[in-house]
C-alpha cells in the first residue's frame, strides 16, 4: 500500500491499494487517488473520499519517497509534467520516514478487531480467532472503503498537540492533522496548484489497450485493478 503524508501536517492525503510489486507506475497512481478529485472517486469508489480535508489537496510542490521508484524514466517524465521537484529522503531524518512507517502500523493496529480474518502472530490471534476462510477475505473496494473510513477518521482525530505553538494555539488551531492542513492554508504557508484533470490522467494512469467485442468492451483484463478506473477516468 502506497500512503501519501503531508510532511507538515501529517494528514494523509492519498493512497493506493496495489496488487503488484512497488514500481513507479504504482506510486504514480497514489497521486492520482491523492489529486483526482472527491467526484471522479466518490463514483469510482461508492463511498464518501473526502478524507477529512478542507481544502482538497492537489499535487504538492515537492514530493519524497524512496530512491526505488526515482530510479525509471517514468520518474523522470512525471516529473517534468507535474511535479516541480523529485527529493530524496535526507540522510539522518528517520522522523521524515519513520512517519509513513508509523502510519502503516497505525492503520494495521486499527483493523485487528474490525478486519475479518485478520491476525497477527504476535497478538496469538491465530489461537484466539481460530481458522474461519470464510470470513477471512474482504472484496478490494469493501476493504478500500475501510480504508478511507479510517484515514478520515485519522485525520480529524489524531492528537498533533506536541505540534501546536502559542501563536496556533491563539488563532483556536484544532490540534489534529486536519486542523493543522486547513490552518497551514488559511494563513498562506500551504500550496495548491490546478491540474487539468486530462493531465493527470494521461500522466498518471496506466495504459494499455482495449477492444470491442459484440457484447463487451475489454480493457487490461489480466489486471482487473485497473479495469473501470481508466474507462471511467476517460469517458
């Protein structure tokens, strides 16, 4: 799973469930979910994809992720289209990491008792659930759906008081990643820039060839992932 963190805020902005391998051609679609839009994901989706957040969010200024995905020509060419600076993380700043790291175990934490199925070998939850296969899988949008219920709550709940300084805590600063995401707008220090939607389609989503038959049109059909994003994005 690819999550998109603002540094400043730590509200998460996007994220992809992926069923391949990380890769460049993933990550991108992360800040597609990330700066698409609530309307296009909302129908994509079937539920609520605000996260939370006022205002949206667009595609960032800088973004910064592991050397892995920077090392393609895809990297690159998204680059020169829609992203102004490509960053490595710095070295001796595990704080910079350690946030998505933090936030992964967060989300895992919170699916224990919820997630049908769901286990960890250090909580014993084998032995204590027992094996039930029938209640141990989630469809891909059902658990998407999870997902973006759990995120939004992250980001109007979670404490960032240790974050709050006199002068925020003057201006009635909420003290949670959402709160410090609209205030951090409000008073200029956020970016925001318009993306034409076809832009971030023909940058960011993966490509690949259709055809029509007599009773169907098929698309990508050995990556069902993908199958109705694209279609829905290009109609």
């Amino acid at each position: 799973m690819y999550i998109i963190v603002d540094v400043w805020s730590t509200a998460i902005v996007g994220f992809y469930v992926c069923l391949t391998g990380p890769s460049w051609n993933t990550a991108k679609i992360s800040l597609f979910n990330a700066c698409a839009g609530p309307e296009l994901m909302d129908a994509f989706w079937g539920c609520p994809t605000l996260m939370g957040l006022n205002p949206l969010p667009t595609m960032c200024f800088a973004l910064m992720c592991d050397r892995g995905e920077y090392l393609s020509k895809g990297a690159s060419y998204t680059s020169l289209k829609l992203i102004p600076c490509l960053s490595y993380a710095p070295p001796y700043r595990p704080d910079l990491k350690g946030l998505v790291e933090v936030l992964h175990r967060i989300k895992k934490d919170a699916q224990y008792l919820f997630v049908p199925g769901a286990m960890d070998a250090r909580r014993a939850e084998l032995e204590l659930r027992k094996s039930r296969p029938a209640e141990s899988a989630l469809t891909l949008r059902e658990y998407v759906q999870y997902l973006y219920y759990l995120f939004d709550e992250y980001n109007l709940t979670a404490n960032r008081l240790h974050r709050i300084d006199a002068h925020m805590g003057a201006a009635g600063v909420f003290p949670s990643p959402a709160g410090l995401w609209r205030w951090g707008h409000m008073v200029g220090i956020g970016f925001r820039r318009a993306t034409a939607r076809d832009d971030l389609i023909s940058t960011l989503l993966p490509s690949a060839s259709a055809r029509v038959t007599q009773c169907k049109l098929v698309f990508c059909s050995s990556l069902q992932l993908f199958d109705g994003l694209v279609i829905t994005a290009s109609s």
